[in-house]
C-alpha cells in the first residue's frame, strides 16, 4: 500500500494485527508491516509525486508482492464528488506523459495522476472536461510503472479530501523542496501571510484528512483484493 504521507495510511496500520515499523528501509520515510485477514500487508508512505512513489515500490520489491495498491488522498474533479468518498479507478492517466495505465478493478473511476497539486476550482473543471477524468492525485501513475515491471496487479484506491470547487489559498507546490517532499514551514509561512482565509482553510483541510482517513483504513481492509 504506498501513499505520499503517513497519515494517509494511519487508520489502515491501526487494523493490521503484530504490526511493527520497517526501520530498516531508508529509502522509504515510513513502513509498517502487519497482518490483516491471513495477509501480510505492507503499508508505505514517501512523500508527493511519481519519483517517490516509485522508489517506496523498489524498496519493497524483494519482498515479492502479490499485488501493489496506489492509495490516500485525492483531489476531486467530478463536481458530484464530496468529502471522504471512495474512489476505486480502472484506469489511471499520466498528466505528463499522456500514458494511461489499466488497474485489476474491472470497473471503476479515471483518476489523473500528475506531478503538481491542481491549486483552482477552473482549472479542475477543465481538467474534468478534458480528460474525463474523477479525481486527481500525484503518485498513481509512480506506482503503475513499477507494478508492471514487478509483474503484479496493480490497483488505484483514492479518498477525497478536496472538493472540485475549492481553491486553494496556498500554493502547495512552492512549499516543495528540492527532494520534492511537502514542507511545512513554507506552508506555515504561507498561510500566516493570509490568515483571515489560508488558515481556516488548512484547519478545514485538515478536518477534511482525518474523516478520508477513517472512510480510507476501513474499506482498504474491506476491498475484495
């Protein structure tokens, strides 16, 4: 299960039975093995983008995965989608690439997987109209390209946790750093700068993260893998 941050897998670790933390892996920023349902599951997070969803999926290739779920939150671009929905994708569309990837769920959801958050509620309206596509995300199409190569099924199993019609009052991606990891003194910083609207909206956000998270951790465990 590889997602871009821990919290993302928080409530899924919580039901895995004897899980333990992977301390060992240093190429991945958090791991935790457990059991769930006569299952060993592995659950991963490593920061924003393809790169380093890639590099959480090699760190984990010896251990010879049955199959590998790209997961966490969304960004929704269906107007009809809301808060801590479930989205199961059959397909996944590489923004840069114009690549598109096929899951193991036969029916399901387009989600467009590029390397940037989408800051504005027109600009997810126009990706909606030209893609066709439900939600978007930064880290599923990583994934895809080495579940290939591993020979696996690979699934796309997302959570909104922002709407089609909300803007974004900071600019996520200039708080990147170099390593392309979310940086929370920019994003502090950021919102200080216009505290009437930016800090409202990153408390809202994240009332919006811990309720996805609990809808997340509670169908992974679910799904008919």
């Amino acid at each position: 299960m590889i997602a871009a941050e821990t919290r993302e897998l928080t409530a899924l670790a919580a039901q895995l039975a004897g899980r333990r933390r992977l301390s060992g892996t240093r190429a991945v920023a958090y791991a935790e093995a457990g059991e769930h349902g006569r299952r060993r599951w592995i659950a991963a997070a490593n920061g924003p983008g393809p790169r380093l969803a890639s590099a959480a999926v090699c760190a984990f290739a010896a251990e010879m995965p049955s199959r590998v779920v790209s997961t966490g939150y969304c960004g929704a671009l269906d107007p009809a989608l809301r808060i801590a929905d479930i989205v199961v994708c059959n397909r996944v569309l590489d923004a840069d690439s114009n690549e598109r990837y096929l899951t193991a769920d036969e029916f399901g959801a387009t989600c467009l997987s590029g390397d940037r958050v989408i800051q504005t509620a027109r600009e997810k309206q126009y990706l909606h109209e030209t893609t066709g596509a439900s939600v978007v995300e930064m880290e599923a199409a990583g994934v895809a390209v080495e579940a290939a190569r591993l020979g696996v099924p690979f699934h796309c199993i997302r959570v909104v946790s922002d709407t089609a019609h909300e803007d974004m009052a900071v600019d996520f991606n200039a708080a990147r750093g170099a390593d392309g990891r979310f940086r929370t003194g920019p994003i502090l910083r950021a919102a200080l700068r216009s505290p009437g609207k930016a800090l409202p909206q990153l408390v809202r956000l994240g009332g919006h993260a811990r309720t996805a998270t609990a809808r997340l951790g509670d169908y992974l465990v679910t799904h008919p893998f």
